[in-house]
C-alpha cells in the first residue's frame, strides 16, 4: 500500500496557507473556515490517511458511500453530505451526519425533521440553493425563499444553521464571486425573516477551483476534494 501522508500533508499545508492568505486580504479569521475534505472520489485508505494528519471533517455527496466509509473510519470523523439524499435514506444517514449541506426540496427537509423529532436527537442543515442558474444543478432557486421561509419555520426539530452552493467550474474564478455574493446577501435576507433558533451563520461555498474567491465572500465551510486528493485514488 503507496503512503500517502506526505502528500496529503503537503497539498494540505498549501491549501491552509492560500485560506489564510485569503483571510487575510479581507481581514477574517482562518478560525471561522472549516476546511471539509471531499472523499468521494477516493478510497478508504486515503480518508484514513487524512484523519491520520487530523483532518476530522470529510464529505460525501453519495449516502451510500458515506454509510460504507463511515463504517471503516474512526467515530471521531464529522460527515458531511453535500449530495442529494433520498427520503428512503434519511432515516438511515440522519445519525451519522454531522451536517447535511444539501437540503435541496421541501419534502427532504420535512422528513429530515419528522426522523429527527422520531429519534429525539438533533440536526444541523444547511439549505442548497442553485443560484448559477444551471438547470441540471439541485437547489432552490432565488424565488423560492418565498416558499422556504415558512416550511423551515414549520421545522420543530431540526436547526438550519445556514446556506449552500455551487458554483460554476469556470476558468476565470471572479465569475463565481456574484454567485458567492449573492448567497451571502440571500442568507443575510433570510435571517430577518426566521427565528433566531435557525441562526443561518453558515456559509457552505468554494471547492478546489475557487475556494480563495469563496473565503474572500464569506464562506464558512470549504468543499474541497480535487486539490487535496488528486491522483491518489488507488
Ligand atoms: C465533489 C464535490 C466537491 C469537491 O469538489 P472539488 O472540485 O473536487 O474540490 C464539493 N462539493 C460538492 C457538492 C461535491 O459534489
């Protein structure tokens, strides 16, 4: 079996040092950021490799990955999905989750809070909205607040603690800054309109293209896959 620490220790330390250089033009705190390793593309060896160097937060996008990886690693990892669940997969992923990011209809986040009321736990979301306006991306669309607001009011459970996107793979990366902005003015917009139990401080946005652009907007959580893990899928 090929060592991976050295790399992923590598890539990771110049990862850390573009976040901190981005928080510092704007002047934030790297504190704010979570950095959430994207390990859908790799294999059991290197996820355990990444928590080996203390990365604790990894994402998955598929529920059935995530189950089979969850699994083989430590219980200490925090899993993130940032991929479409299915409502016959809730029940199931609910209790591994640390954060869903993906929140993408009305009837996932109802049945998400009626499991979490059944189970008497708790469960921190984050709504996806698909504001580059790409028909095949998941997520509500901007005019949609209108009918988000009250079904997350309706939620008695579960907290939304923010929102999420993606943006669009581009080669010119200030083409994702409006789309960055605009989550942050959304979120900014939907916080005077909820309780403040749903404290929406989140801000899931930027992977390995465009991550810097993303702190520079205000990002909270980082979805980074490629940058930290290419070519060491085997
Ligand atoms: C795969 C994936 C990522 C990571 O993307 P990279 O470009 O590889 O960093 C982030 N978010 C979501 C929702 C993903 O599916």
């Amino acid at each position: 079996m090929a060592d991976h620490t050295e790399i992923l220790k590598r890539r990771l330390a110049g990862i850390e040092e573009r976040i901190r250089s981005a928080c510092q033009r704007v002047g934030r705190h790297r504190e704010e950021i979570t950095l959430v390793a994207v390990t859908k593309s790799t294999t059991i060896e290197v996820a355990a490799a990444l928590v080996a160097i203390g990365v604790v937060d990894l994402g998955e996008n598929r529920p059935q990955e995530l189950w089979r990886k969850a699994g083989l690693l430590p219980q200490s990892v925090h899993w993130h999905l940032v991929g479409h669940l299915q409502r016959n997969k809730v029940a199931r992923t609910a209790p591994i989750l640390h954060l869903i990011h993906s929140v993408d209809s009305l009837r996932l986040l109802q049945a998400l809070d009626e499991e979490v009321g059944r189970t008497n736990t708790k469960l921190n979301v984050l709504i996806e909205f698909n504001l580059s306006r790409e028909a095949q991306k998941r997520g509500f669309r901007r005019h949609e607040t209108t009918q988000v607001i009250p079904a997350v009011q309706s939620c008695r459970h579960l907290t939304v603690i923010g929102l999420m996107t993606i943006a669009s793979l581009t080669d010119d990366v200030e083409k994702c800054r409006p789309v960055f902005r605009e989550l942050r003015q959304l979120r900014d917009d939907l916080r005077s309109q909820l309780d403040p139990q749903h404290s929406l401080k989140q801000l899931s946005m930027g992977m390995s293209n465009d991550f810097e652009v993303a702190v520079e907007e205000g990002a909270t959580f980082l979805r980074i896959g490629t940058a930290l893990l290419e070519g060491l899928q085997t």
